[in-house]
C-alpha cells in the first residue's frame, strides 16, 4: 500500500490490520516509553489546506512518536499567494526527496489528483466532501475497543451528510467491517440520488432519529457544516436541534450499552447537547485519542516497506 486516498481502495484484511497494528501504539502512546524507531530518517510533509485540530496534530505527533522528521505545511505562507499552481507546489516539495505528504484540500480528489504528480506517498487528511479515511479508520477502531467485532452491529450517523466526508469513509469502512447502517438526516441535508443509491446498498434511510435510536449499538453525530452551505440552512438551527439533535431528552432511548460518537469539531447545542457530549457512554475524547494510534498505524503501514500491499 503506497497511498491512502479512499477506504474504497481497502480491503476488509487490510482495515482490520491497520486497527490490529493501532491496539499495539495505543500501548505505546500509553506507556512512558513514547517514541518508536521505526521511521528514523523518513521526512513527513503536513499540507492543509484547510483549517484542522484534530487531524493535523495527531499525524504529526503519529510521525514524530515513530522518529519521523516532520514538517508543518499550510496553504498560507507558501508560494501559492504568488500565484503558483498546486501541480508546481507539490511537485516542488517532493523534488525535495520527501517521503510522504499528507493532504487536506477543500477540493474532493484533490489528494489523487496529486498522487499522480508525485512520487512520494500520499494520504488524504480530508478532501472537500469527498472522503476523510483515517477518520473513518480511528471511528471504527474506537468502537471496536468498545462494542466488539463490529459485525452485525448496528451503527446509525446522523447530522448533515450532504456535506461529510467523515459520512463517506465511514459508511464504507462500517459496511466493509460487516456493521448495518442507518442514515438519518433531513431530505434537505442528504445527498441527492441517496435515496435510491441506499437501498441498493442494503443501508437504510430515516427521518425519525426518536425511532432509531433505541435500535443503535452506536450512534455517530455529524457536524452541521454551515461554512459549506452557500445557500443557508434549512431546517433552521433551532429545528434542526429539536428534530435531529441528540438532545437530553433523547439519550434516554439509547439502549444501555450504546455509545456516542462524533468526529469533532461539535457544535454543542446544535447537533449534540453538551449533556450528550460530555455522557458516561461519550467516545468522543476516545476517538481524539485513537486518532494518534490509528495514524502511527497508517504511517507504519505506508512507509515502513512492511505490512498490508495493494
Ligand atoms: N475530525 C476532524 O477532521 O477534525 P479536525 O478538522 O479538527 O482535523
């Protein structure tokens, strides 16, 4: 495996190797001893594009826990405000003799795009609305911790899935790993052609998220991305937290053993309480956190020569 650019290039072997390899740097990130040798004199370029917390972080201190030499890289600042193009930006840095970059572009297909004019290895950090894959690898791995083989689990993702890349990779990656989904959004915030194309895929469809829930192993929050949403937003904020928010009232239908996911960043109030968010049955920290081994997992499997092959 050279790149990591969708969960469609994955198999289901490959997914559950990238999760195994994580339980092991998760011991890792836990014990005193932080740092691996494992990526001693490979340099790792960070390129966002876009605005991150979570992502741009945890890949970096991944790279650095396994010995990588890393290097923060961010649309501002570079050459780009001249007037230079991506294809001569990219190609630039890894003339350079970088071993990796990873990517994050408000453009879907940016990062494949850029596979194709250069030679290093490429991940995609997120890609407009298109994928966001390690994303969906930490989710499946903080609910494995959890709930167990995610066979036969039943795992429902709510919250505008017209504009979540994390709604693509996941439902991939859950749908690889044998879990049912259940989509729940308002018409206005599921992609179009989704009805149909759902069926097809077995997954269902819901408005009725008071009927969904207490049917859940795990219930993932989307965030509503209004910073997408040229044409405003409809519902309004406050109906669309009383009919698709996961309110107080609400945590109430979950079954005992379900748990709470969200990618982050929330919009508390909106698309999850602060009572729901901060719940005992809340992964959301655990997912922050599985977020640095899954990726040590990634950077071990894509740069150390050993590992999953596609
Ligand atoms: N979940 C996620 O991608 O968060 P950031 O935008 O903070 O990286």
């Amino acid at each position: 495996m050279k790149h990591l650019l969708s969960i469609e290039d994955l198999s289901r072997d490959e997914i559950e190797e990238i999760l195994d390899t994580a339980v092991s740097m998760h011991e890792v990130q836990h014990r005193d001893i932080k740092k691996l040798p494992t990526l001693r004199g490979r340099t790792i370029i960070n390129f966002f594009f876009e605005d991150s917390t979570r992502t741009r972080s945890s890949f970096e201190l991944a790279g650095k826990w396994l010995s990588a030499d890393t290097i923060n890289l961010t649309g501002k600042g570079t050459s780009i405000s001249k007037g230079e193009s991506l294809r001569d930006t990219v190609m630039t840095i890894d003339a350079m003799g970088v071993d990796m970059m990873i990517i994050r572009h408000m453009a879907s297909g940016a990062p494949a795009q850029i596979a194709q004019w250069t030679k290093c290895s490429i991940v995609n950090a997120g890609d407009g609305t298109h994928e966001h894959p390690s994303q969906a690898l930490l989710d499946a791995y903080t609910m494995r911790n959890r709930l167990g083989d995610l066979e036969g689990k039943h795992v429902a993702m709510v919250g505008d899935l017209t504009h979540s890349r994390v709604f693509r990779s996941n439902l991939l990656c859950l749908r690889k790993l044998g879990a049912e989904v259940t989509l729940v959004a308002p018409p206005t915030l599921l992609p179009s052609g989704m009805g149909p194309w759902a069926q097809a895929e077995d997954v269902t469809v819901s408005h009725d998220l008071d009927a969904v829930l207490p049917t859940v192993d795990a219930v993932m929050m989307l965030r509503v991305q209004r910073e997408r949403m040229s044409g405003g937003f409809f519902p309004t904020a406050r109906e669309y937290a009383v009919t698709y928010g996961l309110t107080k009232e609400r945590l109430r239908l979950l079954p005992d053993h379900a748990v709470i996911c969200h990618p982050g960043p929330m919009n508390r109030g909106l698309e999850i309480s602060g009572d729901a968010a901060d719940a005992a049955q809340s992964l959301v920290l655990d997912q922050v956190s599985a977020g640095v081994a899954v990726r040590m997992s990634i950077l071990y499997h894509l740069l150390s020569g050993e590992g999953t092959s596609a």
